[in-house]
C-alpha cells in the first residue's frame, strides 16, 4: 500500500516533475524566509519589551509596599505615580517567595486593579522567576502571557514588573498571516509560470517523443518502410538539443539499415520469381523424357525402369516445389489476385471430396452453416488452400484419424445489414497435433516436423502451411493454429461478401 500510494502521489512525467520540484524548492526556500522574518521580528520586539521594562523599572511594584494604597501627584517624590504606567503594567510582590501584593495598570485614567485575580499556579510561576533584571515570558491564566523582570527590593522583597506580550504577539501573527497569503500566492503564481515555462522548455523534447512514437507504430517487419519527418533539433549546446541531434542520426542509421534490407528482399524475391520461372520448362523437359522413355516398346531392364521411374516421380515433385515457389515470390511482390466473388462453401465441398478419394484411412466429416459463405478473391487460390490444408491433415496423421472441416460466416460489430462479417474455416483432427517447438514456426517456409506420423507418406518441402498464410493475408485474412495433443485445428479467417458468386 505504501508504494502504491507512493507512486499515486509522485508525478511521473518529466514536466511535473521539474515543475514540482520548482514549486518544492521555492515554497522551502519561502519557509525558510518566513520562518526567519517570524523568529527575527519576535526577538526584536520582544528585546523592545525588555528595554521598556527597563525603562519603567520596578516604581509601580514598589507603591504596592504600602497596602496597595495607590499614590497620587502630591503625595511626594517618595512615591511612584501609578497613573503614568502603561494600560495593561502588571505589578507584584513577593515577601520570602509569596506573594503578597498583585496588581495591573487598568485601560483608563491609569488606574491599578489591586484585586488582580492571580490563583496558585499563577502565584507559583511568579515566585520562579529569576531576579536577574532579564526578561522572563511567563503566561499567567487570567492574565494571558506576560514579560516579567523581576529584582530586589530595600526591604529584602522581590518586585516584579510586567508588560503584556500581546501586541507582540498579534504583530508576529500578522506577520505570519502576510507571508502565509504572500507566499501562497507566489507558489500558485510560479507553480503556474513555471509550468507554462518548463512546457515551452520541453517543446523539443515531446516533439522527439511523437516523432518516436510514430515510429514505433510503423510495421518495420518487411517491406519498404518511410520513416517520418525528423524531429526539431533546437540549440545543440543544450542537453534537449543533444538528445534532439542524437535520436536523428539513429533514425537515419535505421533508414539506411531498412533500405538496404528491402532493397536485398526486393533481389531475393526477384531472383526465387526468375530462378522459379526459369526452372519450370527444364524440370518438365526432364519428366517428358523420363515419362517417354518408359513408354520404349522394347525389352528394358528392370533396374532401368525403376530408375526412370523415379525420375518422372522426383521431377513431378520438384515441378509442384518450383510452382509453389513461384506463387510465394509473386505473393511476396504483391502482384495482384482475382477479386471475383466465391462460393466458398462449394469449394469446401469440393476438396473434402478430394481428400476422401486420396485419404481412404481417414474419417472425413462437414460441418456447414445452412446458409452459403461467399467471400471475394481468387478462386483458384483459395482453393489450394483447402488442399494443402486437408493434405496436411491427410499426411501427417495416422489412418483412423477423424478430419473435421467446418464453415460459418460470423457478423462483425456494426455488420448488421451490411456486406461486413467473417468467414471462418476450421480444419480439425485427432491425430497427435504439432511438437511445441514447431508450432511458433510452423507457418514458415521450408518448416517440417519430424513426427514419423506415418509410415511411407512422402515428405513435402515445407512449403504448403507458408502458400496458405501467404494466401489468406493477400486476402485480408488470416491462418492461426491451436494443436495439443489429440486436438490440432487450423482456423482461417477471411473477409466475408453478400455478393453472389
């Protein structure tokens, strides 16, 4: 809870903190001033107080000796007059640490309140103050605070004599109360000013950061890539400008470094399409001839025949190879499909067929929606991949092995009345499912899994799985897999259309 609250309290951008830390610094710095003019002004008027009660020495505790009888101007010079005393003197004296007499200056004509209401602890703190001649702050209850000087009287008694603390202390509180609304009001004004400076500051900065930001949204995975304009670079003897200059050359590096990777992906691709395209006439020159030689109406070795065999079967086979290869080179260029709309639910039906006449050992079972899904793209293609998708499942599960196809057009949010949705083929089997390790890759190219599922099924190049992602992505779709053991399922999704075929 204590970090929570912690990192819920702490600003996290580097704009409020600067700021916030402005604002801190600030309103210290102001408690350290207001503190000091506080401390200061207190000790400076309380030393005024002292010197006053210097000033006024003990002459009013002194006319107290005689019963608290009060003296007037023509009683002699032997007496002090009390009337000359400030509103508000306080007066005592204390015989062997009593008191014995106690009065206070009233606010009018100067007159002296001889009852002056003292109790015990009051009565106390006076007996303990020191008889240096030095100021002494005492608060007395009915009194409020006081600052007492206390000396030695002629007739082994103590005077006290006292001025009221008050106006010092509604001086020091106004005080406080001026740099309390002072200081305030320079905190909020500076907390905004340097918001608003530490923003314009900053500028450059968060223009490095949305230029970052729009790069880290680019698909730097393949093909050619256009880097965003480059960031401002402000002053570069400042620390933003520094960082400004810095983020530029590296966006210049990956520019280069994303140039000449597609500029090499561009030369492969070209050379798979050339290499491919140049293949296809002598692979079938090669299976013509072995196929003809087979056909010799005269007696031909056995050993010969086999041999010619093979031939027609592995040219067959590196055929299909450099067709596939081809497809995926003309994929990778982005050549353009058919966009014709499809009955793909026909060509479900179709290859499931297909599948049953070549994988007799399997179990093969539709599940389709009543309705038909059409989808927009090329026939043909869309076609292979139902192929080699049921042929993946055909050859690398056992005989016995249940394959389930199904298909069914889900609506999309906001679909409703409109040519959105998706068209969602599934391909299931029980057989034993696809090796963890294999299953990240299992999409790419030349990508085989060694699972000796069955015995004598001929191995393919790898390619088939990587024709039908290549596939359903020029289509805007998309091919996921979910294999565990006795549960592997192929999903592809593709973009569904109310057009008719």
């Amino acid at each position: 809870m204590p970090r929570r609250l912690s990192a819920l309290s702490w600003p996290h951008t580097l704009r409020a903190r600067l700021t916030a830390g402005l604002v801190v610094l600030l309103a210290v710095s102001c408690a350290a001033v207001g503190v000091a003019a506080v401390v200061e002004l207190d000790g400076f008027l309380t030393g005024r107080l002292d010197q006053q009660l210097r000033d006024v020495g003990v002459r009013f505790p002194a006319s107290l000796e005689h019963g608290g009888r009060l003296q007037s101007d023509h009683d002699g010079d032997e007496h002090a007059d009390t009337r000359r005393q400030a509103a508000g003197t306080f007066g005592a004296r204390l015989l062997r640490d009593t008191v014995t007499q106690a009065a206070v200056v009233g606010s009018s004509s100067g007159t002296g309140d001889l009852s002056a209401p003292l109790n015990a602890g009051d009565k106390k703190e006076l007996a303990a103050v020191q008889t240096d001649g030095q100021g002494h702050t005492v608060d007395l209850s009915s009194l409020g605070a006081y600052r007492l000087m206390a000396v030695e009287g002629k007739d082994g008694d103590v005077l006290i004599t006292g001025l009221p603390m008050e106006p010092v202390e509604a001086t020091v509180h106004r005080l406080e109360l001026v740099a309390g609304v002072v200081f305030g009001a320079a905190l909020a004004i500076t907390g905004v000013a340097g918001a608003l400076w530490v923003r314009w500051s900053l500028r450059p900065l968060s223009r490095v950061a949305a230029t970052a930001t729009r790069v880290s949204e680019l698909p730097l995975a393949s093909g050619e890539v256009a880097l965003p304009p480059r960031a401002p670079e402000p002053d570069p003897r400042s620390e933003v400008g520094r960082v400004a200059g810095a983020f530029n050359r590296m966006l210049g590096h990956v520019e280069d470094a994303l140039t000449k990777r597609h500029a090499s992906e561009e030369r492969l691709r070209s050379f798979a399409a050339d290499a491919s395209h140049e293949l296809r006439t002598p692979v079938a020159s090669v299976r013509g001839h072995a196929e003809l030689a087979l056909l010799h109406p005269g007696e031909v070795p056995p050993k010969v025949v086999r041999a010619l065999e093979r031939i027609a079967a592995e040219s067959a086979r590196m055929g299909e190879m450099v067709d596939d290869l081809l497809l995926l080179a003309r994929l990778d260029a982005g050549r353009p499909l058919e966009r014709l709309p499809v009955d793909l639910t026909r060509l479900v039906l179709d290859a499931v067929t297909d599948a049953q006449a070549a994988g007799r050992g399997h179990r093969w079972t539709l599940e389709l929606s009543e309705e038909p899904v059409t989808v927009v793209g090329d026939a043909h293609r869309l076609q292979q991949v139902l192929a080699n998708l049921l042929a993946n499942a055909r050859l690398h599960t056992p005989a016995g092995t249940t394959v389930t196809v199904s298909l069914e057009s889900e609506e999309s949010e906001g679909s409703e009345g409109s040519d959105k949705g998706t068209a969602v083929l599934k391909v299931h089997d029980d057989g034993p499912g696809v090796a963890a390790e294999v299953q990240p890759g299992v999409f790419e190219r030349f990508t085989r899994a060694d699972r000796r599922r069955t015995e004598g099924a001929g191995g393919g190049a790898g390619l088939g799985l990587s024709i039908v992602a290549a596939v359903a992505e020029a289509h805007g779709g998309s091919v996921t897999l979910d294999s565990t053991p006795g549960s592997t399922t192929f999903t592809v999704r593709l973009p569904a259309s109310s057009e008719s075929p």
